[in-house]
C-alpha cells in the first residue's frame, strides 16, 4: 500500500510529460505542415481558376415541336350554278280559227292565227358561304444542362427544361347572297292557212249501203225517231210510238235498257212521256227528251228516273213561255243553251238548261206563222248546231219540204237544199224530211222521210246524193222506211232511225 501511495503521483507525473512531449511533436509536425497546406491551397486554387478558365459552356438544348398544324378552308363558289331558282312562265295562246262560210266547191280554206304570249319570270337566290378554320399548336422544349467537375472529384449537374405549348383557331365565315330576277316576254305570232279538199267534192266520202240492225226490228221492234251517240259511242234512241220511252245500248252491247220514261205506258207525270221525239246526253250523263205530246223539255239528271221540265207548261201554246210539239233540238258548245224546233208553231225557241216550267224562253228564228220564205219556217222539224264550223242553225222544213240556214237572231235564213213548198224525189228535193247533220266540211246528211233515203248535200251544193236507201219503202238490209233521226260514231259510221220499220240501222264507213 505504501508503494502504491509514493508510485502513483509519480505515474501522473510521468504521463503527464509524456502527454506534453506529444503535444510538442504534434505541434511541431503540425507547423511543418502549414506551409505544405499552404502551398497546396494556393496550388488548388490556381488550379480552380485555370479549370474555371477552361470548362465548357453548359449545354442549352432547346427543342420546338409543332404538334399540330391545322388550316381548314371552306369556300362555296360566289357564283354557283344554282342555288335557288324559282321560275315562274306564264303562257298565253290564243288561237282564233276562221273557216269560209262560203268556200269554193272543191275546197275548204282554214285560216288559222295563232298568238302565243310567253312571259318568263326567273328568279335566282345564290348564297356563297366560305368557312376558313385556322389551328395552329406549337410547343418548345428548351433543355440547358451545366455540368461541373473538381479535382475533389465533385460532379454537379444541372438540367433546366421548358415546355411552351400555344394553340391558336381562328375561324372566318362570310356569307353572300345575290338575288337577280331577270323577267323576259316573249311574243310571236303566227298565221297559217291550210286548204283541204273536201272528201265529198272528190268523191271519197261513203258509206256501205247495206245497214246492220243494231237496235230494234221485227223481235223487238221500236218506234224509233231521234237518236244520239254520246262521247264514248253509247248510242241512245227515241221510242215514239211503241214503248214511249228512251232506250240506251251500250257500245258493243247486245241488249238496251230504258233510261227515261215507263216502257209500254205513256203519260204526263214526271217518270213518263208521251210520243217522245229527240234525245240528247250531256257530259255530266243527263238525258233531254223532247216530251212533244206533252209539249216540254224534260231533264233526267243522271242516274234518275224523275224528270224535270226546263222548257214548256205541259200545255201547247204560242206563247214564249209554251211549246207545242217539240220535235229535235240542238245544244251550243257549252251544254248550257239549247235550240228547240217548235213544230206547230213554226219557229225556233231559246232556252237555258237551267230554266224551268213556264220560263219564257226567246225566239231564235221563225214566228210569223207557216212560211215557205226566208224569213219564216214551216213545220220546223231536225235541227243542228255545231259551231266550231259555222255559227248558223241548220233546220229541215218538214212541210216545207227544204233546209235552211239561220243566224240566231237574224230576221231570215238562207236556202241550202229542196225547193219551199215543192216534194219530189229529184236530188235537188225532199220529201217530208225529218233529221238533219252537218259535218266539219259543213257537209249535211238529211233524212228525207217521204222518199226513204238518206241525202247527202255536199257543202254550198244543192243536189243530193243517196247514201243509204232509195225511193221505194222496204225491210230488206239495203232499204229504208220513213227514216228520220241521223247520228255517227267516233269513226263516222253512220246510224238511222228507220221510223217506219221500228228499227234502228247502222252503215259502215268506207
């Protein structure tokens, strides 16, 4: 114990001195090393500074990418060919046809003048639109990067990116419209004259004169007086005497049926008549009946049995608003007027087909009492109207055994055929004669009753031509009895009421 207490301050002692001489060494190394350290930070930073002197520039990448590019244009032509027309073209004709009322022998001469006014409104709307749509992105990329590098062995590296992305639409729309409206009248006139030889002046106008029975005869018979075709060729006829009413045979038919009256039974109510004489059928399918012992028009609106009296009382007399016995009529272009053979009375009568029993109607021709002059009529029988070829009437004298024609309204007629007051079975007369037709050459047909034959009168010619049955009164295919009504077809075949054989014939055109 008592060593440890004297050895122990002297260990002290001795680290103590060792610890200083350690110190001593260490400073000393230390201070020998100062100027090395010294040296080599002025050494280093020379170096920094040549380093500083000779790095590179740090990399600047910049990139630009345009993404997209868009330019859309739309133009629509400023002068399209149409885009609206409206064109509006009014057109007017007017055709005014003059045939010769006299014309020569052999010859008809048409003269036609033609006026056509062409107005044409052209209106024209065009719109041009033009639509230009623009878009444009663009986007840049700048990319710097800086690298550094020291002997310390240090790397510092500094990337800088920058996207710049810029869209851009624009779009441009214009819109034009042009609206011109061009208006052009245009008008020319035109006159033509066309002469055609008249078929019956050259002797190419007949008929066969063997007649087929289309309606009637010995197994039927009928009283057959007027007879009417109508548009489609259905053929209608007058009972007079047998059944006292009308019958209708339909084109290519075989058997008639009664369209007016009560078959077998005469009298004066409206669904009966009494010796019927002329029939007519309208475009709308009403049937006129000349009612003559009834002395009256009556109308059968289509489809009816009843009908209703236009013209007359019922009761015979002189008066305008009478008839007495009634034999044919004739219709103007209208359908609207007709023209009525006032027998016993000895004139022609006026009156709408709207009129009703007892209206007046107006004197046409005639009414001074039986006259075999022009200025008067005896026992006015057929008549015939056809105004697209003359304005005149053309009415037979059945007691004054000729034809003559009249304007409505004139204070007298013309003489075509027969000579008044004179019967005969020359060609240049008649015999009682009854229906009457005019052609489109203003040709007439005349059934000339008392001598059984159908004549042909040439236009402004007074001597007839037979063209069907002859002096003699007979039943065979060839002949004819007391014939009076006259009608043809579409293809101008002829059909005759042959009154006296209660039979109703057809003639085929040649």
């Amino acid at each position: 114990m008592a060593y440890l207490n004297l050895t122990c301050p002297r260990m002290f002692y001795i680290l103590g001195l060792f610890a200083l001489a350690l110190f001593a060494i260490a400073c000393t190394i230390i201070l020998s090393l100062i100027p090395l350290y010294v040296s080599q930070a002025y050494s280093n930073i020379i170096n920094i500074k040549t380093l500083e002197a000779t790095k590179p520039i740090p990399t600047l990448t910049t990139t630009t990418n345009v993404t997209s590019v868009t330019l859309t244009t739309t133009i629509a032509s400023t002068t399209p060919t149409a885009d609206t027309i409206t064109t509006t073209t009014t057109s007017t004709a007017t055709s005014t046809t003059i045939a010769s009322t006299t014309p020569t022998a052999d010859t008809i001469t048409t003269t036609t003048t033609s006026t056509a006014t062409s107005t044409t409104n052209s209106t024209t709307t065009s719109t041009a639109t033009s639509t230009t749509t623009s878009t444009t992105t663009s986007t840049t990329t700048s990319t710097a990067t800086s690298t550094t590098t020291t002997t310390t062995t240090t790397t510092t590296t500094t990337t800088t990116t920058t996207t710049t992305t810029t869209t851009t639409t624009t779009t441009s729309t214009t819109t034009s419209t042009t609206t011109s409206t061009t208006t052009s009248t245009t008008t020319s006139t035109t006159t033509t004259t066309t002469t055609t030889t008249n078929p019956c002046i050259s002797g190419n106008l007949g008929w066969n004169t063997t007649g087929i029975t289309v309606l009637g005869g010995v197994t039927a018979p009928i009283g057959s007086s007027g007879i009417f075709l109508d548009s489609n060729d259905n053929l209608y006829a007058v009972d007079e005497t047998i059944n006292f009413d009308v019958w209708q045979l339909l084109k290519n038919a075989v058997n008639p049926t009664v369209v007016a009256g009560t078959a077998g039974t005469y009298g004066s109510n409206s669904t009966q008549l009494h010796n019927p004489n002329d029939v007519h059928v309208d475009k709308s399918g009403n049937i006129y009946v000349s009612d003559s012992y009834n002395h009256r028009i009556q109308k059968f609106i289509s489809g009816s049995n009843v009908g209703v009296t236009i013209a007359g009382t019922g009761t015979a007399g002189a008066a305008l608003n009478q008839l007495d016995t009634p034999r044919y009529f004739t219709f103007d272009s209208t359908e609207t007027y007709m023209y009525i053979a006032d027998y016993n009375n000895h004139r022609i009568m006026g009156y709408s087909t709207s009129s009703t029993s007892g209206t007046n109607g107006t004197l046409i021709a005639g009414g001074i009492g039986a006259s075999n002059t022009n200025t008067g009529l005896n026992g006015p029988w057929g008549i015939h109207y056809l105004p697209s070829i003359s304005n005149d009437l053309f009415i037979v004298n059945n007691l004054g055994q000729s034809v003559i024609r009249w304007n409505p309204g004139a204070s007298s007629g013309v003489y075509l055929a027969g000579t008044p007051g004179t019967s005969g079975s020359d060609a240049t007369l008649l015999t009682g004669p009854g229906g009457i037709k005019i052609d489109s050459y203003m040709n007439f047909y005349v059934g000339d009753a008392g001598k059984n034959r159908i004549q042909l009168f040439c236009s402004n010619i007074n001597t007839g031509i037979t063209i069907a049955g002859g002096v003699a009164a007979g039943s065979s295919a060839t002949q004819l009895n007391d014939p009076l009504g006259i009608a043809f077809d579409s293809a101008m075949n002829m059909y005759v009421a042959d009154t006296g054989n209660n039979r109703v014939q057809k003639f085929m055109k040649l």
